[in-house]
C-alpha cells in the first residue's frame, strides 16, 4: 500500500523521516511484543545517517532539485491474540528447547515502507502546472504533471507537512507575504489531491487516509499558543491532551493562518474525496545555540549516561500506533510486504 509523505520547500521532511525513525527504532525495543522495526542492509546504512545527523546536532542537508533518495523499512505490528500466541510459542520453545511453527514473525502484521525523498521544488511547481494546463486549455490537470506527483497523489494514505514556521501575526512584516503564499500553495495542492482523485478514480478510488502534520510547532509564538489553549509547555500539554483536544487546535490554527487551506480541505467532500475527516499529529523539537552561534538540535541526557534528542517523541508514538490501527485495512490480502511509503519535499 502506497502512502505518500508531502511536504513544499523547507517543511522539515527530513527531519520528519529523521524522527520517525529515531522513534520507530527506540520503540521497537521498549514495546517489542507490540511493534518490531526491521530495514534491509541495504538501506540501514542510509536510515543510519539520517537518525545521526540530527545526534550529531546537525541538520540533514537540503535534497536537491531532481534527485532522488530512497528508504525502506518495516513496521510489524501484533493485536492481543497473536500477543498471547507468542507466549504460547516462547513457553512451549523454553520447554522443548526447540523451534515451532509458526515462527514469531509470522505473527506480526507487517507494514514495508519505501519513502522516495525529492526535493521541495517538485512540490512547488503545483502552481506552474495548474498554469500550463489553463494555457493549453486542458480539462484534466494529470496530463501535465510530472509521473513522481501523479504517483504521490495516486496513495490512498497522505501525509500532509504543514510548516508552522510560516505564521507571523504582524501583517508588516515580511514574513507576512510568505505566509500568504504558503497558504495559497497548500489550497492548491489540496484541490489537486481532489481534482486528482476525483478524475481518476470517481467512487472506486478506496477509502483515502490523510494525515496532517504541523511540523516545527515549537517555533509558534506564545502568544498564538494561549489564543490556542495550549500551554506554554508545549510538551507536557501534548502527552495529557487526547487526540480530539489535538485535532480541536489543529482547526482553530489552520482557521486563523492557512484559511484558504483549510478551506480546501473542508472542500475536498464536494469531489467525494473527505480530507478533513484526516488525523492530526504536531512535530516539533527542542533547539539550542552553538559554540558558533547557530541554533542546532537540543540533546537531553538520561541518567546521566545516555543521551536522546528532544522532540515530539510521544507524537511519533501516537503515529506509529494510528498506522497499526489501519494496518489490515492498509495491507492487500493477495500481497505480501508490499505496502510502501512514498515522499514528495523536503
């Protein structure tokens, strides 16, 4: 199952894809009855870099214009039967000193990820493409897109990166015309998802899983944050909201800085494609200054011997788990391990 990771121009992609797997790989070992995390050696290297650079408090670099990197990897989840038939196993295996059938891996419902990292430009040239095909006159939008867009768009799960750094609240600065234009980029990308998937698919499409990303939403002013009800520590009210008080913020932010977005989401029922029934997740992670006087990505210690960073990690959780909650729905019955991820920008 394809699903498909979008973000424009300096989203935070990677460092997305960064923390997901820091978190996929911590989590496999804290909860390995409910979730293993596995990549082929192939690709372990690569993952490996990308979890590093963010510990070596770096940022991972930005992804040029028509290149392309991809990664793989594997999510297996187990339900409370097939947990009970692993103590079965285990038992049984401890007892006899010898292996059975079937082996424990079996029993995981296992999800494989390929993400296709391109850079944010790709995204980007929505607004040319939505240009060319009014100028050519062309009814169906698709024909003029490039085939790494029209497979995004051809996922039944989306995750959509929505830059927080983005919002001013002062209509002088100059910030305030990016924000508009963000806003307008990200309508338009909302539109082709629905126009899209309207066109191609009608009523037989399947049923769409969008997700919604507020990344860098440690960089929200205060004061936006207590217009907000949300608490000025940002990570405490994050662990003790449930997802309904997240969702609840989600709207009221995107009411107020990306209207026009917002407003596509809502409009994308209209095409018999419902974006805004999406599930919501906030990213974020803790900065400081440099010896240089550059703002890098914060480690914290734990017991003073071990060092993690500082980030939204109970978010990442939360979208692990919602992936194993949509796992059988996600995963053809006649295939085996073909699901996969695909991304667009940075």
């Amino acid at each position: 199952m394809v699903v498909g990771i979008i973000g424009g121009r300096g989203t935070g992609k990677t460092v997305f894809v960064s923390l997901l797997s820091t978190t996929a790989i911590d989590y496999s070992i804290k909860s390995n009855r409910h979730f293993r995390y596995w990549t082929d050696p192939i690709y372990t290297k690569a993952i490996g870099d990308i979890v590093s650079v963010l510990k070596l408090r770096n940022w991972p670099p930005a992804t040029l214009k028509g290149s392309l990197s991809q990664y793989e990897f594997y999510f297996g989840y187990t339900n409370a039967l097939t947990r009970a038939l692993i103590d079965v196993i285990d038992a049984v295996e401890w007892i006899t000193r010898q292996k059975i059938q079937p082996a424990r891996g079996e029993l995981f419902n296992k999800l494989k990820f390929t993400l296709y990292d391109i850079s944010g430009e790709d995204v980007d040239i929505i607004s040319q493409v939505v240009d060319e095909s009014k100028k050519r006159g062309l009814t169906r939008i698709e024909d003029m897109m490039p085939q790494n867009l029209r497979t995004l768009l051809d996922c039944r799960v989306l995750v959509f990166l929505i830059d927080s750094s983005k919002i001013t609240t002062d209509a002088t600065d100059p910030r305030y015309k990016n924000l508009l234009e963000y806003d307008t980029l990200m309508a338009q990308l909302m539109s082709l998802v629905a126009a899209y998937r309207s066109q191609m698919y009608g009523l037989k499409a399947g049923k769409l899983y969008p997700i919604f990303v507020l990344t860098k939403f440690d960089t929200v002013e205060k004061k936006v944050l207590n217009a907000l009800g949300v608490s000025d520590n940002l990570d405490a009210w994050v662990k003790a909201s449930r997802r309904e008080d997240i969702r609840d913020r989600f709207y009221r932010f995107m009411k107020g800085f990306f209207g026009h977005t917002l407003s596509l989401i809502y409009g994308g029922a209209l095409m018999g494609v419902e974006l805004d029934r999406g599930q919501v997740f906030l990213s974020y992670m803790g900065t400081e200054v440099n010896e240089e006087g550059i703002l890098v990505p914060r480690l914290i210690s734990k017991g003073e011997i071990f060092y993690e960073l500082d980030y939204s990690r109970s978010e990442y959780i939360e979208f692990i788990k919602y992936f194993g909650k949509i796992a059988s729905d996600l995963k053809a019955p006649q295939e085996k391990m073909e699901d996969y991820i695909t991304g667009l920008g940075r």
